[in-house]
C-alpha cells in the first residue's frame, strides 16, 4: 500500500499544478485547456501505474498475476483520483470560494430559475412574476398573505434546489465522487497495457 500510495501522489502534483491552472476561471471555461488537462492527467495516473506495478514485480518473491496487476492499477488511480479530489475541494472552498459563489450566482442560480419560470433571471423578478395582479388593494389581506406564502415557498425551493447542487458541485463529496468515477477505467486500460509490457522485459 505505500507503494501505491507513494507513486499517487507523485504524479497527483503536476496534477493538482495543472488544474490550479486550468480551472482559475469557471465562469470563462477555455475547451482546449480542459481538454489538455485530462488528457495529462490521464497520463499522469497512467505513469503512477507504471511505477507502482513495475515495483510490485521487483518485490514480489513470486511472478504477480495479471488480476494482481489489474487490482494495483485500479487501486493505484483511484488513489491519484482522491488525492486530486481532496486539493480540488479545497481549492475551490478554501483557496477561492469567491470563483466558487460567483459561479453560483451567475450560471448555477439563474438556471435553477429558469427550471420554474424561463421569462426571469433573477429571484425578484420570479417574486414578482408570482405576485403579478395579486394586490391587497384587489382582494382580501388573507388571500394576498396566502398567496405571498405560496410564492415565497416556490423562492425557497429554487434556493434548496440551488443549496443541493452547490453541495454536489463543490461539496468534498460530490467533487471526490467525481474524480473517483472514471479512475477504475484509467485503472484496468493502464494496468493491463502495463502488465503486458512489464513482463515481457
């Protein structure tokens, strides 16, 4: 295990170095950055896997099964996959959680708006689209207080909806669960290009 854990964190540096870069700016996504990041990080978990395996023959007494091989590399990415998941939330809560609420109030919020009512962009103007016509001076106090109840609950799940998808965005959670997803494809399609080579040298 420190094996794995040493060559993972190795190559989670110019990880982390290269997303520091490539996402400074959420809300001006650049394609061929993102591109280019996982494209390198891919690799970067591809080289961890090297090494790891590499050192696991050297120290196995005995020739490792392809399964051991493949069980090391998957185990050895989703190592890689954490370490960059950790420094990511981190990052964005701790370093810069201004880009972090700017990109809520600006892309995540208007959406979650237009999911209710698509002619408004802001949580006022829903207010206000919801009270249109509904005048104290039109109908009953009661009735007027009803309807600013309903219109304000309608309010607060935008913003439950919004609170949901900050936390799967940006929560320590939701950006581990992230990372972690492809990190056992990387693991086998590595591991087993690696296991090959490896014992044919």
């Amino acid at each position: 295990m420190k094996t794995i854990i040493k060559w993972a964190a190795i190559f989670a540096l110019p990880s982390i170095l290269l997303y520091a870069w490539v996402f400074n700016d959420l809300l001006n996504p650049n394609a061929q950055r993102y591109a280019l990041f996982f494209t390198l990080h891919s690799l970067f978990a591809g080289a961890a896997i090297y090494f790891t395996l590499s050192e696991l023959k050297k120290l196995s007494t005995e020739k490792p099964s392809i399964l051991r091989y493949v069980i090391t590399g998957i185990v050895t990415a989703v190592s890689h996959a954490i370490l960059l998941g950790l420094f990511t939330a981190f990052h964005i809560n701790v370093i810069k959680p201004e880009m972090k609420e700017a990109y809520m109030e600006e892309l995540v919020l208007p959406m979650a708006i237009a999911q209710h009512d698509s002619t408004v962009k802001d949580l006022d103007a829903y207010y206000d689209k919801l009270m249109l016509g509904k005048d104290t001076g039109f109908m009953p106090k009661d009735m007027y207080l009803k309807y600013d109840s309903m219109a304000r609950d309608s309010i607060n799940l935008v913003l439950d909806e919004v609170a949901f998808a900050k936390k799967e965005l940006f929560g320590y959670w939701g950006v581990m669960k992230r990372w972690i997803a492809f990190a056992p494809i990387i693991g086998i399609l590595f591991s087993v290009i690696v296991a090959v080579f490896i014992n044919r040298r």
